[in-house]
C-alpha cells in the first residue's frame, strides 16, 4: 500500500510538471530563410500573447500583427499569429505560432521574448510531440510514423511513414486487440463457470474457435518477408570482392561522387563506406567494403571481418572480380549474391560478350559505365520485389523491430492459450493477457515507459 501511495504521488508531481511549464522552440530549419516558424505551448500562451501582440487574435484564426518584445515593447517584426486554445490542438495544450521573417537577428530576438515570461523554457527535442501523446491527441505507432515521415528520402518511404502516421498500423492493432479482449472475456466467464465443467469447456472451446483466424492475421503479418522493415531502412546492398576489384570506383559511378579512395594499391578500402541512393523511389544503401584476401596486416583483417559482417546484414550481395574467376566466400554462402565481372573497358570486345554469355554474369566498367545502367536496373528489381511495391499491393504494417517484437510475443501468446492445457484456465486467461499486453506495447497503451526515451529523441527540436 504505501509504495501504491509513492507512485501515485511521483504522478501527480509529473503532471503538475507537464502542465505548467510553457515550452517554445523554433519549429522550421535553422538559418536564414524567408519565414520562421516558432511554436509555444502550454498554459502561459493567453499570457504570452497579451504581452506580444495586439490584439490577441482569435482562437484558430489567422492574425496579422506587430509582435512586441514582452518587456521593452519594442517591435521585433510584423508576422502571422494563430492561437489553437487547448484541447484543440496538436499538443492538447494552449498553442501559439508565430511565423516570423526568417532572418537569424529575429529568431534570437524571439526566442530572447519568449524566455522571458517566467515559466517558460526552450524545448527538447521531440517534445511537443511528446506532450501530445500524453494528451492522447496521437499513439505510439503514430508517433514513430511521424518520425519516418520527417526522415523519409524517397517516395515509398513516405507513402509508408505516411499511412503509419495516419494510424494504419494503430487501426489494425486495436482492431486485434479488442479481439483478444472478447477471447479474454470468454475465457474469464469459463473460469466463473469452473465448477459447472461443461459451460466451462464451451467457453473455451468458443474463446478458441475465435482465436483461430485471429492467430493466422497475425502470423500473416509477421510473414511480409521484412517489406515494411526494409522500406523503412533501405535495401541495403554490399559490394564484395578480392582487393582492387574495383569496388570503390563502383560506389563512386554510382553515387555519381568522390565518396570512397580509389587507388591501384590493393587493400586500399579498410572502413565500410555507405551511400544511400535513391531508386525509383525505392532507398538503397550499397556498402564499399575492404577486398577479401590472406593478409597479416591486423587493421586489414579487421576491414575484412567488417566486409563479411556489412555482407551477412546486406539483402544482396554483389560479388566483383576482375577475372570471374574468384569465388565468394564461404561465410556467405546462404545471401543472394550477384557476381559481377569489372573493368569491362580493359578485355576485348568479342570475349566479353562471349563470356558474358557463358557464365551468364553482368560486365561492367565504371571507368566508361557501360553496363552500369543494366545493373542499376537489375538492383532496383531485386529491391522492388524485396519491398513487394507493385502500386496497390497493401502495405505492410510492420515497419520495425519494435512491432515485429511485440506481434511476435502476443504470437507466441495466443499459441499457448490454443495448444496448452484446456483444465488449466488461469494459466489460459494469463496467455491471453499477456497477448493483449504485448499488443497495447505497440501503441503505447499499456507502459512503455522503456521505450518512450529513444522514441521521442529522434525529433529535432521544435517538433
Ligand atoms: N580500366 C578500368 N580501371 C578500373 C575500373 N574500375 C576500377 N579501376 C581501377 O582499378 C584500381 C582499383 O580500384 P578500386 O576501386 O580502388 O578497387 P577496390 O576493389 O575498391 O580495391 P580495395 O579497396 O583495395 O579492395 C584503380 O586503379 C582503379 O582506377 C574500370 O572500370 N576500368
Ligand atoms: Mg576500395
């Protein structure tokens, strides 16, 4: 009882925290560019704006005002104002923009106004987002699709981190989740009835049958083969090879930049150099890696191993030699390898075809960049079927670890509650709540206090 007591107390405490202190940050880019976006939220906003503006505008309605330094009075700039009075607004609080000229002298007078008012502070990073989550105005698996959104480079990124933070994923977790609260009221009423054994066993034969397709959705999703995941992060590409194979001029062709040295010494690659690429809105990340040979030389063996760890990660491998005649190593025998020939400038024309014909393998030289459009072609394939894009082909909802995590233990849940001991129905009950937990992790329904810190800091300040 009296750690029940300390707890509730430790709440209370948090909440009068969140609630009277007025957090603002600049919300738009830094530097110079032609508007500023500052934004205040928090109780102190009716405050802010009596001493800034005159008149205070209307609640949710665009004004257009001298903004005064809050203590001297002197004009800062003439600017838009809007006011979003809580609850209706992105935090859930009273909210304030100002969209100022976007010249570094205003933004410093600015922020200088708004920390002058007694409980107002600058923001954290992601901390408006923040207060709205805690306000209910959006969930977990929102926010982190806001996040992708912010960071999304290409197209298929966005339409994913869009939809996500549009609350695909929450629509379809709450849709099992309240699911799983019938199969849990079933399987309760089977317990109240554990003396009378037939209406007993009917429960849970009915919590069963209706945990079935529910089971299979789940287990579908978890079968996806990594389409959301690997959108999120980019098809991630290796390139492999035998020293001086020409791997680094090939990142080089195809980040069309000086990214990686290039040089006819072999060995000259020690560190994994990644660039990302945008294809056909699809993200790509191709690796450079060291060349695979004996060596003695302790910092390029432990390139080597990077080479090797940076290939098991990749979903394709693209295997360069000069020759053709080496082979990829052993340790990554089990990922999908693409074996490349290079410096197709330097072999003779009629050989090149007639080998390129026998073994079937791509010719490419990035010295002149034949054949580098065809192996552009043939990654973007490899991607596109990777991702599964086809247009209408419906997203994946897993986009990271973290869901794939949960869906997994509420899985893992559920098959207990099908296959375990039917005379056992507490431990049955408790595999059921346990599912329905793992699930609420993903919205953030249930504690996930674990979690929240790494989730938020991805925000820059000011969202
Ligand atoms: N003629 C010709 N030379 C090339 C081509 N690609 C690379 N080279 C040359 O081959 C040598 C090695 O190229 P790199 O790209 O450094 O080879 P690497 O595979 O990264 O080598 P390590 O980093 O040492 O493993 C350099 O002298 C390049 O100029 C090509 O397509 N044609
Ligand atoms: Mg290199």
């Amino acid at each position: 009882l009296h750690v029940a007591v300390a707890i509730r107390d430790d709440d209370a405490y948090a909440e009068r925290m969140t609630t009277t202190t007025t957090i603002f940050a600049v919300s738009s880019g830094a530097g110079r560019a032609g508007v500023a976006v500052l934004r205040v939220s928090g109780p102190a906003v009716p405050e802010v704006l009596r001493a800034m503006v005159s008149p205070v505008p209307t609640v949710r309605q665009v004004a257009f005002r001298t903004i005064r330094h809050p203590v001297t009075q002197q004009p800062i700039d003439r600017a838009v104002v809007f006011w979003f009075a809580a609850p209706l607004s992105e935090t859930g609080e009273d909210v304030a923009e100002f969209q100022v000229h976007g010249g570094p002298a205003i933004v410093r007078a600015m922020l200088d106004a708004l920390g002058s008012f007694p409980d107002t502070r600058l923001a954290e990073p992601g901390e408006f987002i923040r207060r709205a989550f805690e306000n209910g105005k959006v969930d977990l698996a929102e926010v982190e699709g806001l996040a992708d959104l912010v960071e999304a480079e290409t197209e298929g990124q966005r339409r994913q981190a869009l939809a996500q933070a549009g609350g695909s994923l929450s629509r379809l977790t709450e849709s099992w989740r309240s699911q799983l609260i019938d199969i849990a009221a079933l399987t309760e009423a089977g317990i109240d009835f554990s003396d009378e054994g037939d209406v007993s066993s009917t429960a849970l034969a009915a919590a069963r049958a209706r945990a079935i397709p529910l089971l299979a959705d789940i287990q579908a999703h978890l079968d996806d083969g990594h389409r959301g995941e690997i959108l999120r992060s980019g098809f991630r590409v290796a390139l492999l090879g035998p020293p001086n194979a020409g791997k680094s001029s090939l990142l080089n062709a195809l980040a069309q930049r000086d990214v990686a040295i290039v040089s006819d010494e072999a060995g000259t690659t020690r560190d994994v150099i990644d660039v990302r690429l945008d294809l056909e809105g699809l993200p790509i990340t191709i690796s450079d890696t060291a060349g695979m040979r004996q060596t003695s030389g302790m910092v390029e063996r432990e390139g080597i191993r990077r080479s090797l760890a940076a290939a098991r990660d990749a979903n394709l491998v693209l295997w360069l030699s000069e020759t053709g005649d080496d082979l990829p190593p052993h340790e990554i025998a089990d990922r999908p390898v693409l074996s490349i020939r290079t410096k197709a400038d330097l072999f003779d024309a009629v050989r090149v075809s007639r080998e390129s014909k026998v073994n079937g393998g791509l010719a490419i030289s990035s010295t002149t960049g034949a054949g580098l459009d065809v192996l552009l072609s043939q990654l973007a394939e490899r991607a596109r079927s990777a991702i599964g894009v086809s247009g209408q082909i419906d997203a994946p909802v897993v986009t990271q670890a973290r869901h794939r995590h949960s869906l997994e233990l509420a899985r893992d849940a559920l098959s207990s509650f099908m296959a375990g001991n039917p005379l056992e129905l507490e431990l049955r009950a408790e595999d059921v709540r346990r599912a329905v937990y793992a699930l609420g992790r993903i919205t953030g329904r249930v504690d996930v206090e674990d979690v929240l810190g790494q989730i938020f800091s991805r925000f820059c300040i000011g969202k």
